[in-house]
C-alpha cells in the first residue's frame, strides 16, 4: 500500500543573485585543412548502367518532360511504351 509522505520539510527557497557572470565568448573552432578530393571515373558500361537504373525510377511525368526537351533515351523509352499498350489492347 502506498502512503503519502507527511513529514518531509518543506522546499527551501532559491536565493536569486543579483550579478551576472562576464559572458566568456564562444571558443573558436579550428580550421580544417582544405580537405583532399577523390575523384571517381565511371567506365562506359558503369555510366550505362547508372542510367538505365536513374530511368527506371523516374516517374512518367518527368519521362515526358525529357523526350519532350530531345532527350533520345526518354524518346525511345515512351515509343517502347506506347508500343506496348497498343500490344495489350
């Protein structure tokens, strides 16, 4: 069974200061050496890869949008496309 405590103290009041501590500034970060870039150069097939692997997440909207401002891969896609809907009818 649980009882309430009826004689503990009650709370002490905070005492409030009335001066500020000096305000320290903000210690300065190093600076960091300029750091050295790697560079990666995908081969021909990598690139091809990564590309039909970008065009197959895109949405239909955007797909359209690309063969519309010349994109050749985007063209050939939506012609695939259209091609089979008309199959599938």
């Amino acid at each position: 069974m649980i009882s309430a405590i009826s004689h503990a103290p009650p709370p002490q009041p905070v005492a409030k200061t009335t001066a500020t501590a000096p305000e320290k500034p903000a210690p300065s970060k190093p600076v960091a050496p300029a750091a050295h870039a790697d560079t990666v150069q995908l081969s021909e097939t990598a690139q091809a890869a990564l590309a039909a692997m970008q065009e197959a997440t895109e949405t239909p909207a955007q797909t359209g949008k690309e063969a519309s401002q010349g994109d050749g891969q985007a063209q050939r896609l939506l012609a695939k496309e259209t091609a089979a809907k008309h199959v599938s009818k």
